[in-house]
C-alpha cells in the first residue's frame, strides 16, 4: 500500500490517476473526461483570443478594432473563467485522491462497522403529522 501523498502525486501527473490507483473507476472516468474537457475549452478559447487580438491590431479602422477587441476580451474572460474551474476541478481531485487513499485500510485497521442503523416512520405520534425516528444500536 502506497502512502496517500504519492497517490495525490499520481493524481497531479495524469487526470483520475489516483482515483484510478483508489479502485474508483467511475470517479477516475469522470476526473479524467471533465479535466480533458476543461484543457480542450482553455485551448480553444485561447486561440480565439489570439486570432481575435490579432485582427484588432490588423484592423483598417477603428470601428473593426473595437469589434475585435470586444470578441477578444469575450474569449480572453471565458479563458480565465475556465481556468479557475480547471484549477478547481484539479484540487478537488487530489483532495479525493487523498482521502480515498487514506480510506482504503479502514475496514482493515478498525474492522467492520457494529452498530446498527435503523429509521422509522410513525405517522400518527403527533395530530400535526408523523415522526421520523434515527436509532443508532451498540
């Protein structure tokens, strides 16, 4: 069994990695699809705020130089805003990475879990309405 931090570690390298190494293969799927998505968007946006800024400084006139320049900061706002969510999505990752890491020994460290829970419904406890009853045994 690895330490938690190198699993974070393979999670930083490669998108879902550490969900992957945790046996979390749905999670690992979805980090991976959702961080591939968010790069490919950064990128595009990112290409269309250069082509844009581009244009504005090739522009004939100024009324083409604002129009490109506008699109530009449009495409520049959405870059940024998706490199927050990307960023987002990544330490949310590695922090999932690390307690499914820390909880993979769990039920070997401190065994199955004792207690029962059990929820009850009883519909005519009060005249307003029922009573919902969480009873935790030892």
């Amino acid at each position: 069994m690895e330490p938690p931090y190198r699993v974070v570690l393979r999670s930083l390298v490669y998108p879902g990695w550490g969900q992957l190494y945790n046996k979390k293969y749905v999670k690992a799927l979805t980090v991976f699809v959702s961080e591939s998505a968010l790069l490919g968007m950064i990128y595009t946006e990112s290409r269309a705020a250069s082509k844009a800024y581009d244009a504005h400084l090739a522009a004939p006139d100024d009324v083409s130089a604002a129009r490109f320049f506008t699109d530009y900061e449009r495409h520049f706002t959405r870059q940024e805003s998706l490199t927050w969510w990307a960023a987002g999505l990544v330490l949310f990752s590695l922090a999932d990475a690390y307690v499914d890491a820390n909880l993979l020994t769990f039920e070997e460290e401190f065994g199955e879990p004792k207690g029962k829970v059990s929820v009850s419904f009883q519909p005519d406890s009060f005249s307003a309405g029922g009573f919902v009853c969480l009873r935790y045994g030892f």
